[in-house]
C-alpha cells in the first residue's frame, strides 16, 4: 500500500517543478543555492549576507569555529529556521523557507548531530516513524521501512530491524539516523559534524558511505570543524566567519594553514597589562582524569598551574572536555584520577573559595522562574550577617542585593523581580556580581561573554579582571579567540580532553 | 498592578463559575446562592463546620505546597494522611485504652506526633524509591494511597478494632483526649487554630530557611542546585517527607478533632483535596488559608443545599473541579510567556 508520503517522495524534479506551480521557463540546473541569506538573533549577527552553491554529486564542507553560523545556515537550508533576508533555491526553485516538512518532501534532509531517534523503538519502527505522514495511516511498519532497509544494503551496512535502538552503539545509532533521512528521494544531505560522536574507524566507514552518496548524484553537505577530516573528503569548501562567507574553493586549491587562517582570521593581539603579579603558587594540578557522563574519559591526564593573580586561558573548539575540566574545578564533578592541589595542599582540604560562573547560565547559572534574591543567596550559607544559623536575616539579605544591584548597576528594579525577566546581560551581572562579592581565591569562568551585547561584555570581562587584580586565580575556559585573548595572561588549548599549547590559529581548528 | 486586579478578579471568578454551575445543574440560583452562603457563615454553626472542614485540606494542602515546591508531585496525601490516623491510633490504643495513665496534656501531643511520624514514613518510602532507584513519585505515591487504605480497612477489623469487636471501628478517644472544642454545641475544636499556625510556620520555612530555599531551589532547577554544589537528593527527599509528616498531622487532626476513632471512612477524601487547595493557593503557604477556606465553605454551604436538593454534594466537586482547572490552565498560559519579557 501506498501512502501520500511515498508519492510525494518520489517526485521527479519535473513532477517538484509541477507541486510547486512553477512553469518550465524557470527550470535551472539542479542545485541548492543559497542567495544573500542573512539571520539576527538578538545582538547577534548570525549569518550576514551569505550566497553559496551546493551541487549534486559534491560532498561540500562547510568550516567555521563554533558561532560562525554553520548551524544556523544549515537550519535554515532545512527549513529549521527562517531566515530575516534572502532565499534558498532548490534545482532553481525557491524553498518554502521556515517550513521543515516541506523541505524534507522537496528531499532536503538533516542528519541531526544529537540524533533524533525513539530509543525505545526498534530501527525498524524508527524508519517507519519517519515516513509516517497521518495518524491513520495503514501501511504496516515493515512496509513502510523496506526502502530504509533496502539503502542499507546497497551501502553495505548489515542492520538488524527489529532490534531496540537505545540497544545500539552511537555508531550504529548515526547509521540509522542517516538511513532514516536519506532512505526516501532525498537530493540534498546535510549532516551537521557527524563525526563528533565516532570512534575512528567508524570515521572511516561513515565517509566512505558520503562517497557512496556522492556517487549516486547526491548533494552532500558536511558541517565540519575539524580541519584534517575536512581535507580528507570534501570536494569543496566553504569557510564561515562570524556570520560573513569568507570563501568557497576546490579542495585542491587549498592547505590547512589557508583554511585555518580563514576560519580564524587576524589573531587577535595579546593584551599588553601591567597587573599580572604572580602570587604564591595557587591550583597545580597534575595528571587529572575527568569522566563524563557518559562514562568516557572526557579529561585525560591533565597538568597545568594556575597562579594567583592571573588569568589562565582555556580555548578550543566545544566538546573537547571544557565542560568536565570546568565542573571539576568548580567542585561539581569529581575526579576520576590524578591530583588537584590549591597552596600545596590536596584541594578538598584547603581553604579555597571557589567562585564559578557557568557557560549556561539560564541553567546552571540562574533558576528563572526564582527572583532576584533568591538568586543571590545560593553561594551566602556560610556568611552569617545573612544567616541566623539556618534563618534568613530577611532586612540583611535585602539591603545587601540592593547593593549589589546598585554596585553592578543591574537593571532590576527590586530584589524580589524574577530573574527570567531580566535580560540577558543583566542575568549574566546578577550570577558575576553574586560571585565575585563571595571574594573568591579561585575563580572558573566559562564563555561569561556568550549572547551578551559588547557593552554588557567588556563589564564582565573587566570584573573577571578585576578579581584577578585582587589575587583570584582564574581560570577562563571559551570558545571565543577575541575572549581567550583579552582575558589571559597564558592560554592553553583543549584537543580530545588534553591540554596544548597556544601555537595560534592551528590550535583552534585542530580538534 | 496586575497582582491587585489578579487578587480582585478571583472572587469574581469563582462566583461566575459558581453561577455558571448552579444554571447547568437547573437549580434555582439565588435560592440556591443563598442556602450555599447561610450553610457556610450564616450562623455560628456555619462558620463552625466551614472552618472544621477547612483545617484538615489546609494542612494537607501546606503539605502539598511542600513537596510540590521542591519538585515533587506528591499525589499521596491520601495514603500519607490515613497512615498518619492509623499511627495516631495505635499509640492511643497503649496510652489511652492500655491501662496508662497520663494526663491529656502530654497524651495528645504524642498521638499528634506519632500521626505526623506515620505521615513522614509512608512518604520516606516513596522517597527513597525516587531518590534511590528513580521511581516517578507520582506513581509510587498513588499506589501507596492504595496500600494505605487497605490497611486501614485491616487494622479497624483486626489488631486496632474496638473492644467489643462488633464493629469494624477503633475505639472511640474519651472527650477528655481530644482536642478541646470552643463549645460543646460545636464541632469548632482547636484544630483550626493548629492548621493556621502551620501555614505560618511552612510560609517561614520556605521562604526564610536555609533548608526551604533549598528545597525552593532544586524544585525551580536541579541544575542551578548541582552547580552551586548542593546536595540535590537530600533536598527532594526532605520535601517529600515533610510532605508527608503534614498529611500525616491532618489525620491526626481529623482523629483527634473529629472523629475520635477510625473506621474505613475516616478520611473523606482530605489527602486528595489538599493538591486543588495548594494549587489554587498558587503554591504559597499564606494564599492557602484562603482557598482552603473557600473549599471549606463550599463544603459546608453544600450540606445544607443538600437538604434541599439531590445533587447538592456533587455540586461542590465539580464547582472545585471547574475552579482548579481553570486556574491551572490560566497559569499555564501565562507561565508560557515569561521569558519573552525580558528585552
């Protein structure tokens, strides 16, 4: 039996010409292009009018650091997102832009990093979930997987259908995600860095499956960070700066310093400051191994020192054990081996006060739907001008977030205001201002300029300096050169859970 | 602004829905109104039985605001509050009926208290599941209420039933190991007066506490609390328990205010009724006195409508049914829009 989805999968291009009411005049080659398409969102400049081409039979990276607007590209060609200006060409048709459903019939279909399966479905009703277009449809789940398992095949992968999905490797769980999105008439293929969660040899096989596809006449679009793998199997290349298209060229045409300097640009300059006053040794670790969750060793054998009176850099490209080193020295997380010292002695019985403000700050940082106050008084159990033993000294606590909000100059207008009322810049100085007035000797900051207007920013950049003037050692872990560089007396870089040292542009795309 | 014309649409609301409900069910409206109003305040006895009733839903409602605050959606008030009867009694079958002799100064605050223990351990188990093996509360806490009542049903008909063993009854606490009552006419015991001091008591907790903040805290986010290295687990379990321990003290309320003994009917469903009072009350401790009173007026207005009409008793529970769905609902369209405020 056959379902509406089926025939409308199977559309020739002439036959999309006709679902879309487009006479035979504008019939142009077949391609996706992308046409001076440019996205805000909030004070960021996301994609700022970018034109690209996307041809069939190519497998084309896309490069860019994290915020470049790789995603935000990608969301937009599948119909994720719908762009501010611009449009996008499907074989010289524009796209409904902004609507999913319609992109993945006209065969753009997403290959989703964090995949989008039902664990608790077999692969077999995965696929058929995915061709599934009414609650009434008839079609046994068998039927409707076939092609699904039919793709399989002919890419020579051997797939077990009745098997539970959240049974599977990560590996074999991307297998299905990919089959799910290219199983019906799909042209164009996006996969957003589908290697981020494989082991090496299933890079292997993953690319050699992108061959494969490029072979049949597919578009396949490769969102990428990581430079060797890159060069390793893309055709073309697209390099995205900031939200600016810096350049598409022929893999041939380019080498990895070229493509390096273009993902990063002009290397910011060091800072030159005279504060930097080397105190008493304060964090050493040494040999330090950090699980996440998942159980894998995110940090692995990590040494560094952190002084105080200065700011120690973390750069890097998102994922390479960031979060896990920074939850560590936040005292969330704990160590899997290795040691942590502070003044020489073991970390847990020193008198550290750690101060840490969180990358997430809507959810690590803050509880929204909590006010002002509330929000304050995470960090204050200890200090007893608030605390009447474990009563609230409710004047104290008061007076002392109004002068906070004042000190800060947050814009609340009373400490009982709910948090998720502020905006972002102001969340961010209610969780610094918080942190800091706990007069903290260690302080670990991750990405604090993230979403923030340039104001907002270079206040809570000059307050993190402003505790590392006073003695804190800080520790700065972002993704954000421009951040890593004005903020850091050393910068090192974080690759695959170790620690580098800063060699400029190339450690930043190394990943 | 908005918070005074919330505060002054309230009534207004629930007498719309009120009028709305009388017109549907066919009865006359202002006699109907009127019967409602003198059943409730009309006299002394009115006020009596509204505020007898309201006791019992405004501490399991505080109980509710508790859990339901630290994230917990505690659904076994019921179970926690009979367990809580049946502890009560059973400490009063060795101290009252056993043959000890001590004075009811001392004896009712320990039956009080054994109530609010029986309360605390019924929720300590659905606790401990959730904490310890992820168990939903929901589900666990529901079908303890089930536990609970079969129990009941055993003990008044086995180790706890009266002397006489003719009825599936306790036996019944002398006058004089009760409550004490303003006047023997009335029903008006002293109850009432405990249950206010508590929604003082938990209003404190809550929002001046180390502990309450904390519970606050892991309710609003666990990963704001894991952050800032609290102790996430210890907070939910607190919750719950505390949960429990007041369902628990409004059986023991109940027990000792009331009824004076238990039987299969002792709780008339106050465990239950405790969640539409906290969530009317917008899950604050002082706002419940008010909805716990509505409800408690509701209550007693009904009995006297079903003297003149058959479906005077429903009509409570689907007027109290309307009202929290409504409100719920108007919570949650504006809880939608929050984060848009922010510019």
């Amino acid at each position: 039996m056959l379902t509406k989805e089926h025939t409308l999968c199977s559309l020739t291009i002439d036959e999309k010409h006709e679902f879309l009411g487009v006479t035979s005049q504008f019939k142009l080659m077949p391609n996706l292009s992308v046409k001076n398409v440019s996205k805000r969102y909030g004070p960021v400049q996301a994609l700022e009018n970018v034109s690209v081409e996307f041809l069939e039979g190519e497998i084309h990276a896309v490069l860019g650091e994290n915020g470049a607007g790789k995603s935000t590209l990608m969301h937009i060609l599948s119909g994720f997102t719908n762009p501010d200006k611009g449009s996008v060409l499907l074989d010289g048709i524009p796209i409904p832009l902004g609507e999913a459903f319609a992109c993945k019939r006209l065969g753009i279909a997403m290959i989703h990093q964090h995949f989008t399966l039902v664990p608790e479905f077999t692969v077999q009703e995965n696929f058929a979930l995915a061709r599934l277009d009414s609650p009434f449809c008839l079609a046994d789940e068998g039927t409707l997987a076939k092609d699904a398992i039919s793709t399989a095949n002919s890419l020579g992968w051997k797939i077990d259908p009745t098997v539970r999905v959240s049974q599977l490797s990560v590996g074999a769980q991307q297998r299905i995600e990919i089959l799910k999105a290219s199983s019906g008439d799909a042209s164009v293929l996006i996969f957003d860095e589908p290697t981020a969660v494989l082991a090496a040899d299933e890079v292997e096989d993953l690319f050699r499956v992108l061959r494969q596809l490029k072979a049949t006449g597919k578009c396949v679009i490769l969102i990428a960070h990581k430079l060797s793998e890159v060069l390793s199997i893309a055709d073309r290349i697209t390099v995205l700066r900031k939200g600016h298209l810096i350049a598409t060229e022929m893999r041939a045409d380019v080498n990895e310093a070229q493509l390096a300097d273009w993902m990063v640009g002009e290397m910011p300059e060091r800072e030159i400051r005279t504060g930097a006053s080397l105190q008493s040794p304060g964090l050493k670790v040494t040999h330090l191994s950090v699980k996440g969750d998942r159980g894998e060793s995110a940090v692995n054998q990590v040494d560094f020192e952190i002084h105080q009176g200065e700011v120690v850099g973390f750069g890097g490209v998102d994922g390479n054990g960031q979060l896990e080193l920074v939850e560590f020295l936040a005292g969330v997380r704990t160590m899997a081996s290795g040691s942590c010292e502070w003044e020489g002695k073991p970390i847990s019985e020193s008198n550290v006060r750690i101060g840490y403000i969180p990358q997430d700050r809507q959810n690590d940082g803050l509880a929204l739907g909590m006010s002002v106050l509330d929000n304050m008084m995470v960090s204050t159990f200890q200090r007893e001008d608030l605390w009447n033993r474990t009563l609230l000294r409710f004047k104290a606590a008061s007076e002392w977030v109004k002068s906070l909000i004042q000190e800060y100059s947050i814009k609340a207008s009373n400490p009982g205001q709910r948090v998720g009322s502020l905006s972002g810049g102001n969340q961010q100085k209610v969780v610094v201002s918080r942190t800091l007035d706990n007069k903290p000797t260690l302080l670990v900051v991750a990405s604090p300029g993230r979403g923030l207007d340039i104001k907002a920013t270079q206040y809570v950049h000059d307050q993190i300096l402003r505790a590392r003037d006073q003695g804190a050692a800080v520790a700065l872990f972002t993704t954000d050169l421009d951040e890593l560089y004005r903020l850091s007396d050393r910068s090192y870089f974080m690759v695959s859970g170790r620690i580098q040292e800063d060699r400029g542009a190339l450690s930043m795309v190394r990943g | 602004m908005r918070r005074t014309a919330q505060v002054l649409l309230f009534p207004i609301g629930i007498l719309l829905i009120l009028v709305l409900t009388l017109l549907v069910f066919r009865l006359p409206l202002v006699e109907s109104l009127k019967l409602l109003a003198s059943g409730a305040f009309g006299d002394k006895f009115g006020w009596s039985r509204t505020l007898v009733k309201t006791s019992p839903m405004l501490i399991t409602g505080l109980g509710m605001v508790i859990a339901w605050k630290g994230g917990i959606y505690n659904i076994g008030g019921e179970g926690q509050y009979i367990v809580g009867g049946i502890c009560g009694a059973a400490l009063a079958k060795i101290l009252v009926f056993g043959g000890v002799a001590l004075p009811p100064w001392l004896v009712i605050p320990l039956i009080l208290m054994a109530c609010i223990i029986g309360g605390m351990i019924w929720a300590f188990v659905a606790g401990l599941l959730y904490v310890k093996r992820g168990v939903e509360v929901v589900i666990s806490t529901i079908l303890l209420n089930f536990v609970a009542i079969q129990l009941l049903s055993y003990l008044v008909s086995g180790p706890l039933q009266e002397k006489k063993k003719q009825v599936p009854l306790t036996d019944s606490l002398p006058d004089g190991m009760m409550l004490p009552k303003l006047s023997r006419q009335m029903d008006l015991h002293a109850g009432v007066l405990i249950a206010l001091i508590v929604a003082g008591i938990v209003y404190l907790f809550l929002f001046r506490s180390n502990a309450g903040y904390q519970i606050r805290l892991v309710g609003e986010s666990i990963r704001m609390a894991r952050a800032n290295r609290l102790n996430v687990n210890r907070s939910k379990l607190s919750a719950i328990v505390l949960s429990g321990g007041l369902c628990g003290m409004a059986g023991g309320i109940e027990y000792l205010g009331m009824s004076g003994q238990l039987g299969t009917g002792f709780s008339q469903q106050w465990g239950f009724l405790g969640i539409p009072v906290a969530l009317l009350g917008g899950l604050h401790p002082l706002w419940c006195i008010l909805s716990a009173l509505l409800f408690g007026a509701l209550f007693a207005g009904s009995e006297n409508l079903a003297r003149f009409t058959t479906s005077g008793s429903a009509l409570v529970y689907v007027i109290q049914a309307i009202t929290v769905l409504t409100y719920v609902s108007y919570r949650a369209y504006m809880d939608r829009r929050p984060y848009l405020e922010a510019s």
